[in-house]
C-alpha cells in the first residue's frame, strides 16, 4: 500500500480541500463552573487534582470537560484565587 496524500498527509485536513479542520474550544457553562468549584472546594485548593474534580464533578459524555479541560481550568482557577 503507497501513501497517496505524500509525506505530509495527516488527519487535520477534511475532503482534500486543504482547509483545516479544528476541535471546537470548550468552552465552561455556568453550571459546569459550579460544579468544578464545588469539587475543588470540597477537596481543598492545593490539594485538588483533575482526575478528583472530573469524578466529583460527576460529568460524562457529551460535552463533559477532558482531564486536559479541567488541567488548564484549574490552573487559571488557582491564578485567579491567589489574587484574591
């Protein structure tokens, strides 16, 4: 089997039209906020890691945040709070 698409093929490209194709930004409804902070409360600030606040966050499927997702919320979220 020869790679038709060349060297630089990869999936981020649709229909052989060359326009990228991105993931959607996720983005943190108000309710998915309330919940991550009330993980992150009940686990203590310092002490809370993502795979903790995903479960306690108790979201799943669609449009549920990634351990990625909360990573890097937790991380503006600590900012955030250290300014206070």
């Amino acid at each position: 089997a020869t790679d038709l698409d060349g060297p630089m093929s990869n999936s981020s490209t649709a229909g052989g039209d060359g326009r990228q194709v991105h993931k959607q930004r996720f983005v943190w409804t108000a309710d998915l906020h309330r919940r991550f902070e009330a993980a992150v409360n009940s686990l203590g600030i310092d002490h809370a890691k993502p795979q903790a606040i995903s479960q306690l966050m108790n979201c799943e499927g669609e449009g549920a945040p990634t351990r990625q997702n909360i990573k890097s919320h937790l991380q503006k979220y600590r900012l955030l709070m250290q300014k206070r």
